[in-house]
C-alpha cells in the first residue's frame, strides 16, 4: 500500500557550542502540531463534557487556517477518513481548541474555538492535520493503523480520565515518542506552554560556519547516511521542485556532476531537501543548502534527505547533466543514483495501471513485454519462484510527483488524473519512451522515477505513449465464432431498491456501485445504464454467433425478491442489445437448478439467426461446485448445416478467499483442482455429449500453467490461448498480467477450430474507464463504448463447418464440371489484420482503411530509429512505419495503370526515386513489392560506450500489392 508522505525534522536537538554541556530539550516543531488529544468527554469520571483536539503553533507568526481540515479515521482506516474544514487563526505561541463530541454529561463544559461534528473514540483512532492536500502532522493512538513510526499509547477505557499530550511541542515523526498519557486534561491555555530551548548563563563560543560537504559526503555509499541526525551544509542545483501534492520539497544535485555511469560501490550526487523554502525553489537555480540529515523510510528501504533546510542562492554553478540508464540498474546500484537526474533509454511497458486511479502511478517493466504472473508461463513451485525474482528485477514504478491519493483526497480529486486520458490511455502491454530525465528515487515502498514537477492531466514532455486500443474484434475465421465473456456483475436489481444497501459514492457524493449487498452491481438507474452501455457495445462488436457468459445475475437468487425467473436480468440484457442493433436469444435455464445457488451465474446468449438449440441445457451438480458456480451445459447447431458442437461455461473458485494451499496458485486452489476434475469428468461421460464436439470455457480463475488448467488439459482438451503472451492474456492483477479465461476443445471441436484470439479491450484497460469509477474524478472519463466494460477480456474461437458454405452452382458456359466458388481471403497479422499484435519479439500496430477497389494497410514496429535534432543524431524509441499492404481485393488488370501495380522503374512527382518487382521469390505469385531509394541514418554501438553515426542511400521496402478480386472479400 502506497503511503503518504510524513517527513518531518529529525530528533537531535543541535545546540551551540559551549564550554559547558547544556542537557538536552525538546526542541518545538516549525509548524503547526497537534498538541493534545482528549477523546473521552463526558464519560464518568471525566473532567470535561466535550472531547478536543489541541492544535498549538510553536512559530512566531500567527498561522491561519483557511483551507486547513482535520481528518478523523477509524482505527481500521490507513486513510485519512472523514474530515471538518477548519476556520479562524492560531495565534504566535498559541492554542485553537477544536470540539469533538461528547459520551454524556459528566464534567465541565470546554471552551473551543470550532466544533466538528465527529465524535473521537476513547481508545484507537488517528486524527491528520492537513492544509490543503498536505498532510502537516498526524497522529495515531492506540490499535490505529495510521500512525507516524507508532503509535501514541492511550491506556484505560472511556472511564479513565485523562488525555494524550505532546512532549514539549516537538514533532520527531514517531507518535509512541512525541505523546505521552496524562490524566491532567489540558485544554487550550490551561495548558503550559512547551519550554524553549534553555539559556545558558555560561559564557558560549560563537560556532564556526560549517563548510560545505558534497552531497556524495553526505549519502554515502551505504543504505542509510552515516550523517542522519547531524546538521550539514552542501552545494545543489535543483533538479526537480514539488511546490504542490505533497511532497513539499526539491531535489538537488552537486554542479557538474551526472552523464557518467555508477556502481554499487559509488555515492548519489543528489539527494531530496525537504521543507517549504525547498519546495519553492527554481528548477535549475544553484543554491547552498543547510539542513539535518534524515531517512524518510517506507517498507524495504529509505530515501536519504535534508530536513529544516535553508536555502541561499548562488551563481557559477557548472550545470548537471542527466546520466543516461540504457538499462534499469539493479537494486544495489540504484542506490548510487539515488535522488539523481537520470535520461532512461530503451522501450518500457506499461504493466501495472491499477494504481493509476488511485496514486497516479505507472507500473512499468524495462523492455517490450510487460510482466506476466509466474504461473501464467512456468509452472508452480522453484520454476515459478525464479521467473518472479526475474520479474521484480524489471519492475519500477513511474509516479507522478505527488503523494496524494485520487480517492479519498478532495484537492485530488479536483485535478485531472496524471497521464490518462481517452487518447493516452496507458494500457498494460503498451510501450512507453522518455523523451526527457527524471528522478531516481526510494518512496512509497519502491524505486521510482519521479518527474521533475507534478503532473498534473495527461500532457507531459518527457513521455512517449501509443493508444493501441483494437478498434475491431479479432478476425479468427470460420462460419460461426463461439466467445466467452465474463461481464462484471450485471444486475438489473439495483443496490437502491435493497433495504440497508450502502453505495459508493462518486466525489459528488451520488452513489454508483452497490456497497456489501445482496446485488453487486450498479446502485442506481443512471450507474447502471452506464454499466450496460458499455457491455452492450461490447458484445455487439464482438459479432460472435454464440456467447458464454459469467457473472450476470442469478435473478432467482435475490432473496428480498421471491419469485423471480432465474432469466430476468439475462432477458434484460437480451432486449438491451437487440435494441442496439443486435439479434441476440438466450439459452432458458434448466428446470432443475441448484439449491442455495450463488446471485452471479453463468448463462448463454446466441443469434437465432445463425444458431439454433439443441435441446435444454443442463447444470452440473456437483459438491465440488459448492463454492462456486456450477457449470452450463448446452449443445447448438449451426443453422444449414448438421453440424453441433457442445459449450460449456464455467466459473471457478476465485483466488480471493478460501485455503492456502502454499502452492503458489491464490486461496482455494483445491477447490479449483476438484472443480477442474469434475467437470472434466462430466464432459467426458455425460451421455448428451458423447461423441461430440465440446468446448468448455469461461473464468476458470486459474492461470495457464497452474494444476486446474494441467488437469483439463490431461482430460483430453487442448488450450485454444497460450500463456505468457501479451495479446491472449485476459486480466492484471497486482501489475502481472495472465489468462484466467479459457477456451478448451476436445479433439472433435479442435477439428472445427480455425483460430481462437483474446479481444483485449478490458484487462489492459485502468480502471478509470470503468462506469463503477465515474465521476470519481473532476474528468469524466466514461465513455459508452466497449473498452473497460469489464475487468476480464472476452475470449473468441472461429468455427469451420463443413456444409455451411452454398452448394456449388452450374456453369453458364457448356461444362460437366461445376464451379467452386473461391476461399475468402482471410487477413493475418501483422501486415493484414488490423490490430495490435507481439510477434518474434517484436510489437506491431497495423490500421486499415479503403483504398479504391480495396484495402490498404499500415503497419507500423516498435523501434529505436535514428533521427537528425537540432544538426545531431538523435536515437528515438517509437512507432516506425514498416510498410503498406493492398489487399487482394482488385484485380492484376484494375492495378495495371498504376506503377505498384506492375514491374518498372520510376521517378514519383517529389523527385523520389522508386522501382517495383513482381512475381518473384520475394513477392510469391500475384504480388509487387515496391522499393524507395531513401537516406537511411545509422547508429552503431562502440566498444568505448555511445554510438558512432553514419547515413547512406539505400533501397527501402515501401509497399506490397496483392492481385484478386473482390470474389476474396
């Protein structure tokens, strides 16, 4: 869980020197504190009615608190819970008594200065002072999870009177050390006031101004500085400034240092200043900088900084070069570069987007494949061990400058999402660039690269990103196309219409999902007509004859609804896609249903059109489906034919509850395995099925190499997708991307099979898109389209059937022979299916669009080209064009008057020089290919490091023209 940032001054108390050792103070804050908590007013026993919250300000100018709030969270809560907009100003020196609420009459009344509506627990609580999104001081009491170090101790119950009290107004960022428990309750000025610092009668000796260290001095080259807690003064030049989101502060860097590779063995030249006066400083000011040496820690490690700083400007400074990562360091390297300006180079991709809505963060992997979970590509055990280890070697996370929180922090929720938009929608699986440096830095539990400011909407300089969303549903061939699809929880019975439903809320406080209740999906009328938009356009594009679906309501199982057809919400979902264009039936359920069956279900959906049933479908009752969803069964023919294939849709066990088994493979992998043998059994020997082809698919909630996938398959059916790819992967969870939907043939339904792809439209996509997130930000981002409908990606198979094609019909001309219409041609990528595809360890995009009589397709890779900036050689990583496809819908005859069309040399009007050759070994029959003579820039590595750059003219492949007719369609 990412944390907020609490990094305040360090402990040590730096005294003037003096022949006489002074003993050792509290030092007070530089900021606003809370002083004292008193959480048990009007409890027996207790001196006072009403509970308090004591903010003191140990600063000699008055503070004022418009814009301020203090936050009130339960003990359970890391967030900063509900909040109470404070008023009003406290005083230099001063206290500013804030009501609380009250257990009863008992005591004397308090005078305050503003009242809150909350009530604070006797017990275990956290109340947060923040101004603004910025968090000043926190404090946590008892079992509070939310805490600064520890927490404060809050003994006894309601009836013991008493209060918790800060230690002479020092704020050292550890609760358990700063409070202590008293039972004098101290309200506002019948409190003292903390001491200052004592004065020393004893003559002193002024100290000398320390000189300037560098900021390699003070990192060092272990974990931690071997200064911390000792006051320092260095030389930076600010590299990156966070005036805004929380971080409060800069990061410096020692002039002229960076642009050269480091070493486990070195030193950062850059650390981060913490403090106001470093947050207001100019990016690329040289300044001299005084402060104490502190850790920020967050789990596994800590980020190195200056606290309290002062900051003086300077000039001359030689200025700070980013330092290029070809690679991503290792984690004892990284360390060298902490807090430093660095240029990474190379492709990374997108494989963690969850935290985005949230955190504003990126997860990203180094290289052009995002992570996949283990289990998803090895098998479990040391295989899958190794391959993690691999995994977190390539991981690091892309933040966005800030620690706010686009969930619970109003002043965040007010801004637009870092990075996202409709346009940019930062996909899993997606490749990203740096066009400029960032900050190589340890917080929140993780290695990061910072931007220089915050980000602010999804404009940015320094990134590079590709909207690679498939505008159309693969192309898998076949008469007949079978899908699966697990549809997110769509409820026609709504949260509104349950008693004691709760809802989330969006930030205008109108409620969306349904909150712990019978239902599980949209609350209101209007949330789920978002819901259902966005899955209606997805079903429709997907243009499957036939549907398996998972998690739509089981209408019969809402018990404060009795009565209910077990098909309402499947028929609602019916009539909104016919309404839609669509033509669509569903499979009535069985007359025999399960007992104390689950309110999701699995079901099917199918065109009339094209499909027909074969008789009723049937359910497996099985224990070993207790807790889950019990398989579907129903058997189709394709109208026209005799051909029928079989189609059972599953829903396992999810990972998220259920026994360890320590395998590796989630919560309540048995049950998935006893599921897995179940229905395999039942497919193998019910007598409906015999003989027949069958298919079984939907969210098997089991990765591809994982037992209850190994158990299937060694029932005799194949995997229609592969695993540890990026395109046929369904889902991410926990920035690891993996398949848990599946598509199984026997070997009779894997003779019908012609192709089977995953549209990913879903899985890749943030969950801002999603309806269960709008209006949670101030940019709305819902759009009534299919990308983000669900949180699964819906599986397609092609479906040959013979027979299914018109008969044959005579020829006009005198012939004992029919004629055999010709076989559609069938496009392929990279270069003639539209798409975003991984194929020989390269990315391809390819988009299509009319050409005359036919098609023509760009394709574009992923690569690193070389361009000319500025009178230099630059190495760009992004979409390079490769070349264009004319598909074989014209004739060799249509193309003839066009120079692609036919062997020849030509000039074109911008005195480009090109020639075409066809029908030879590279072209294969009926096809041209077409060259360009360009200028081709070149960069090849040395030895020494860099790249030596070169250019010549050279014959590039441009184009291919493929001959047919419009018969191929």
């Amino acid at each position: 869980m990412r944390k907020h940032l609490y990094v305040l001054a360090a402990t040590t108390a730096l005294l003037a020197a003096s022949f006489v050792a002074a003993p050792a103070q509290a030092v007070p804050a530089d900021h606003l504190v809370i002083n004292e908590v008193y959480a048990r007013g009007g409890s027996a026993n207790a001196p006072y009615t009403k509970k308090f919250v004591e903010l003191y300000n140990p600063t000699s100018q008055s503070i004022e608190l418009a814009g301020w709030t203090l936050g009130y969270s339960a003990a359970t809560n890391a967030g900063i819970g509900n909040s109470c907009a404070l008023s009003g100003a406290v005083a230099a020196g001063g206290y500013f008594v804030i009501g609380a609420g009250s257990n009863g009459a008992t005591g004397e009344a308090v005078t305050t200065n503003l009242d809150c509506t909350f009530s604070l627990s006797g017990t275990n609580r956290a109340v947060t002072l923040l101004n603004g999104a910025d968090t000043v001081d926190l404090v946590g009491y008892g079992t509070a999870v939310r805490f600064e170090a520890a927490a404060a101790a809050y003994p006894g119950a309601n009836a013991d009177q008493g209060s918790i009290n800060r230690t002479g107004g020092a704020d050292t960022d550890d609760n358990a050390a700063d409070f202590s428990y008293t039972k004098t309750v101290t309200p506002g000025a019948e409190g003292p006031a903390p001491t200052a610092s004592p004065t020393d009668t004893t003559p002193t000796v002024e100290p000398t101004p320390q000189a300037p260290i560098t900021i390699a001095q003070i990192q060092g080259t272990g974990a931690e500085s071997a200064l911390k807690g000792q006051a320092v003064t260095t030389v930076g030049v600010v590299t990156a400034a966070y005036p805004t989101g929380g971080f409060n502060g800069a990061f410096i860097q020692t002039p002229g240092t960076g642009g050269t590779t480091k070493t486990a063995a070195d030193a950062s030249d850059g650390i981060f200043v913490w403090g106001n006066a470093a947050a207001a400083a100019t990016v690329g000011q040289c300044y001299t900088v005084s402060g104490t040496v502190a850790e920020y820690s967050s789990a596994g490690g800590s980020l190195t900084q200056l606290s309290s700083p002062a900051l003086t400007p300077m000039a001359d400074c030689a200025r700070v070069v980013a330092t290029t990562l070809a690679e991503l360091p290792a984690d004892d390297v990284k360390n060298a570069y902490e807090g430093m300006l660095v240029q990474p180079t190379g492709t990374y991709t997108i494989t963690n987007n969850y935290a985005l809505n949230q955190y504003g963060s990126l997860g990203l992997a180094f290289g052009t494949e995002p992570l996949f979970q283990a289990t998803d590509v090895v098998r479990p055990g040391a295989e899958a061990l190794a391959y993690e280890q691999a995994n977190l070697r390539k991981a690091i996370t892309l933040d966005d400058g800030s620690s706010w929180n686009y969930m619970s922090n109003a002043t965040a929720k007010a801004s637009p999402l870092p990075y996202l938009s409709a346009e940019t929608p930062m996909r899993t699986g997606s490749p990203v660039t740096f066009d400029g440096p960032v900050i190589l830095e340890y917080r929140f539990g993780g290695w990061n690269y910072q931007p220089r400011s915050q980000v602010v909407g999804p404009e940015v300089d320094f990134l590079t990103s590709v909207n690679d969303r498939p505008t159309t549903a693969p192309a898998v061939g076949g008469d007949v196309q079978l899908a699966s699809f697990n549809v997110l929880n769509y409820f026609d019975d709504l949260g509104v219409a349950e008693a004691d439903c709760r809802a989330y809320n969006d930030m205008y406080g109108n409620p969306v999902g349904a909150n712990g209740c019978q239902v599980r999906g949209a609350y209101s009328e209007s949330a789920f007509a978002d819901q259902e938009a966005k899955i209606v356009a997805a079903i429709n594009k997907l243009d499957a004859d036939v549907v398996g679906l998972q998690e739509i309501e089981n209408s019969a199982g809402i018990t404060y609804l009795p009565g209910q057809s077990r098909d309402k919400a499947l028929a609602t979902l019916v009539a909104a896609l016919n309404a839609a264009g669509g033509n669509w039936a569903f499979a009535p359920s069985p007359v025999v249903t399960p007992p104390n069956e689950d309110v999701i279900r699995t079901a099917f959906i199918y065109d009339p059109a094209t499909i027909e049933l074969v008789g009723p479908s049937h359910i497996l009752l099985d224990a070993a489906f207790a807790d889950a969803r019990q398989p579907l069964a129903q058997e189709f023919k394709v109208k026209g034919s005799g051909t029928t294939f079989v189609a059972i849709v599953n829903h396992f066990k999810s990972k998220g509850s259920g026994v360890d088994d320590g395998t590796g493979q989630g919560n309540a992998n048995p049950s998935r395995e006893a599921q897995a043998t179940a229905l395999s059994t039942w497919a193998n020997t019910f007598d409906e099925f015999e003989d027949k082809a069958v298919f079984l698919m939907g969210d098997f909630n089991a990765y591809t190499k994982e037992t209850p996938v190994q158990i299937i398959e060694a029932a005799g059916y194949a995997n229609l997708t592969e695993g540890g790819v990026t395109q046929d992967a369904t889902y991410q969870f926990s920035g690891r991307l993996g398949s848990l939907d599946h598509v199984f043939a026997n070997a009779d339904a894997l003779d019908l099979v012609t192709d089977a792809a995953v549209w990913n439209i879903n899985g890749d996509e943030s969950i801002a898109f999603q309806y269960s997130r709008r209006n949670y930000n101030t940019t709305d981002y819902h759009v009534a389209d299919e990308f983000a409908s669900s949180d699964h990606d819906p599986v397609v198979v092609g479906i040959e059937v013979p027979g299914v094609k018109p008969s044959p019909q005579p020829s006009k001309s005198p012939s004992a022979t029919p004629t055999v219409p010709p076989q559609r041609f069938v496009p392929t990528p990279p270069y003639t299916a539209p798409g975003r595809f991984h194929l020989n360890g390269r990315d391809w995009v390819t988009t299509c669009e009319p050409y005359s009589q036919t098609l023509r397709c760009r394709t574009e890779i992923w690569a690193t080209v070389v361009v000319i900036e500025d009178g230099q050689f630059v190495r760009r990583s992004g979409w390079a064009f490769n070349n264009l496809t004319y598909l074989p819908y014209m004739t060799r005859q249509a193309w003839a008057a066009n120079p692609l069309g036919h062997a020849n040399e030509w000039t074109a009007a911008d005195g480009r020089k090109w020639r075409t050759e066809c029908d030879t070994a590279a072209t294969g029959r009926n096809g041209c290919r077409s060259y360009a003579l360009v200028t081709v820039y070149k960069a090849t590595p040395e030895g020494t490091g860099g790249y030596a750059f070169s250019q010549a003219n050279e014959w590039v492949f441009n184009n291919i023209v493929m001959f047919g007719g419009p018969e191929l369609r």
